[in-house]
C-alpha cells in the first residue's frame, strides 16, 4: 500500500533569491523615461499653468471691479 504522504522531503535545488545582473559599466542605470510618461507630465504642468492663470485673472477682475 501506498504512503498518502511521502516518507522524505522532496529535494528543491538552488533556492536563492533572483537578483537584478549587476549594471553595466557601458550603459546607464537609469531607465528611460517612456513617451507617455512625458506626455503627461506636460499635461500636468499645463493644467497647473492654466490654473494659475485663471486665479490670476480672478484677483485682477476683483481689484479693477467697481
């Protein structure tokens, strides 16, 4: 008769922890940055220039307002 549960331990080979390879001395260890990532930032930054401006024009319209 067959044991439901093996007798031993089953033998798991080069249990390590993955590591990252080591950068290159050739190329950067910085990525890329990806056009859509940049697209956007530029957005971002759009949108806050926008801001800005309309409190802008919301102060000038209050101090030259009668």
């Amino acid at each position: 008769m067959r044991h439901v549960i093996p007798p031993r331990r089953v033998p798991r080979h080069r249990l390590m922890p993955h590591r990252s390879p080591p950068p290159r001395s050739g190329r950067p260890a910085a990525a890329a940055a990806r056009t859509s990532d940049l697209i956007l930032a530029l957005l971002g930054v759009a949108l806050l220039g926008g801001l800005a401006l309309a409190a802008a024009a919301a102060m000038l319209g209050r101090t030259l307002a009668p």
